[in-house]
C-alpha cells in the first residue's frame, strides 16, 4: 500500500521539528540538520517531501526504498522551469523561423510562420500540434545533433524571457532545485521526463539541474548516421519520432529507464500518466503536482489554459494521494535571483 499521507503529515512535522532544535558542536550534526529546504515554507507540503525521503531512507522502516529502485522523475516545463508565455523552445523555434525567413519569403503568407512573423503572442500560444512539428521540421531539420545543441546554447545564452528580461535559464524553480538536490543527496537518481525536443533539453539540463543527457527522456525526431569523408555525424530529420507527453512518458519512462519510478513531478495533464505509472503500485511512493497559483511572482493558471492544462490530475490528485504544490503558498521564493 501506499504511504498514507496524514502520516507522512504528523511524522514529518516531527521530524522538521527536531531539525529546528539548537544545534549541536559537530560539524557532522550541524550539516546533517540544515534545513535541505530552505525555499519552501514550513507546513504539511514541506513536510511530506521530506518525510518521504527521511522514510525512504532509513534502513528497516516499512518504507525503506532500496538504493537502486531509487528513480525519480520529473516534467521540466512549468515543473523545473516556466512555460509561460509560450514553452521555451517554441521561442526558440520562432526565433529561428525570424532569421531564416529571408531565405523564405513564401513564409510571408503560409501558416503557422506568417503568424509567428507577425509577432502575435495571443495567436502563437494556440499554435495547435500540427503547427508545431510543421515548424520544428522547417527549422530544425537537417543539422547535425552538435550543430543544433550549439544553436541552443547559443540562444539560452543570448535571448531574454519578454517579462523578466532574463536569460531563460533563470527562470527555474529554485525550490525544485533545492529538491532536486536534496534527492540526490539521499541517493536517487534523478530523471527528466518531459514534452520537450530531447536534444533541445540536452544542451543545458547538465549545467542548469544537474542531470546528465543520459538522464533525459523527450520527444525526439528521426535521426540518421552518417559519415561526412571520415567524420562519423548524427543528422536531423523533418519527421517526428517519439512524443514523451501524456501516455508517451510513461512508454517512454519503460523503455529508458527500465524500471518504475518511486517519486514523479509534474504539473499539467500531459503528466497525468507518468503520475500513475509511478505511483498506482504497492510500496513507498509519491507523485507531486506544481500548482500554478502565484500571478504575481510567476503566473496563475490550470484548466482552460493554451500551455500546461491542469484539470484531470488536479481531480485525481486528492484520489492518488498526490501531493499538490500550491506555488503561491508553498514557496518563499519562485525563482533562484529573488534570493537575498
């Protein structure tokens, strides 16, 4: 069965607790009760996630996790990072479109690249699928995978999010990080499991969550080998091979990884499955879901909604067990530069 979560609930206030209790003269004590939190703000959200892992952990309690079926994985947009106004690497996809329409002036009157020219963000953020892979075919297709992820890091390190005017890459979630790193530190071993154009994510995820390549699983395109004079390369195809949304990451989840995850993050529908997968099985489990609910230091949004629609998983998540992460309550801070 799984943890009942009103136990997970008491113990854990026990145990934050203890951790707040005066500190000890080991230096050994004093690390081991830093709070691994610190941007989450006390109450029954923080203190399930570290029950989890405090009961995971320990040797011989009815929740013990071994070591190697310590998995746990995550959604990167709108669980790791924003996804708002419009998912990051359609940014990118519309920047690339921006510098290659002088090449194309047949872009000028054909759709989803006469919109995006325009520059209309409202008719961007309800592109339909189609219209996606119509363009990441037009505007990816045909690098090498080195070339593409130089692309990427060259747009990560140059472009600014339109209402922070940030680099995107800080616009991650610092309390995720923090829990990132507190599983970790607790020996599982973390994956992302995401929508997102595998390569794309690949070029950064390493430096910004630390989490390998290898740990990464999205939606991919055709790929082919082949050899240029002596030099083996990897090239891109316009045609779309894999989608890791919805049921995907689950199938996905399955044939990377190999075995089920005991703890999975999400934030909308399209993670509904991989909530289920990881957690509708006996033993130690959890499934989290970031509720988006701060319109004034992130954005407030789940069901309607053109980018992360959160309706099913928010009905099953009281059902499941889940717990809900409710941004605005929840974290002291969104972002890693609001620190002081």
């Amino acid at each position: 069965m799984r943890v009942d979560i009103v136990r997970r609930f008491v113990v854990a206030f026990l145990f934050t607790a203890l951790a707040a209790a005066p500190l000890v003269a080991s230096p050994q004590a004093a690390r081991a009760q830093a709070d691994p939190l610190p941007s989450w703000n006390a109450g029954p959200t923080k203190a399930a996630v570290l029950n989890f892992v405090a009961e995971a952990v320990r040797e011989g309690g009815p929740d013990f996790v071994p070591p190697a079926e310590r998995i746990a994985t995550f959604d990167n947009d709108g669980t790791l990072w924003s996804e708002q106004p419009v998912y990051f690497q359609a940014e990118f996809a519309f920047e690339r479109v921006r510098a290659l329409a002088p090449q194309h002036p047949e872009w000028a009157t054909e759709e989803p690249f006469k919109t995006i020219l325009t520059g209309d963000r409202t008719a961007l953020a309800n592109l339909g699928e189609q219209a996606f892979t119509d363009l990441l075919g037009a505007t990816h297709a045909g690098m090498t995978v080195e070339d593409f992820e130089g692309q990427v890091k060259h747009w990560l390190a140059t472009a600014r999010h339109p209402r922070f005017d940030r680099p995107y890459t800080e616009l991650v979630y610092q309390p995720m990080l923090e829990l990132l790193a507190h599983l970790r530190a607790n020996g599982f071993k973390t994956y992302i499991v995401s929508g997102g154009g595998l390569d794309f994510m690949r070029a950064f995820t390493e430096a910004t969550y630390g989490i390998p390549p290898e740990q990464v699983i999205g939606s991919s395109v055709v790929t082919e080998f082949r050899l240029d004079g002596e030099t083996p390369t990897i090239v891109r195809l316009p045609e779309v091979e894999f989608i890791d949304d919805g049921p995907g990451k689950a199938v996905g989840i399955a044939r990377v990884i190999g075995r089920r995850p005991v703890f999975a993050a999400g934030n909308s529908d399209g993670d509904l499955q991989m909530l289920q997968w990881a957690t509708m099985e006996g033993g130690a489990r959890f499934g989290l879901i970031v509720h988006h609910t701060d319109a004034v230091r992130e954005w407030a949004y789940d069901a309607p909604s053109a980018i992360g629609q959160l309706k099913e998983a928010l009905v099953q998540a009281p059902q499941q067990g889940w717990l809900v992460v409710d941004m605005k309550a929840d974290w002291k801070v969104v972002y890693p530069f609001e620190r002081k």
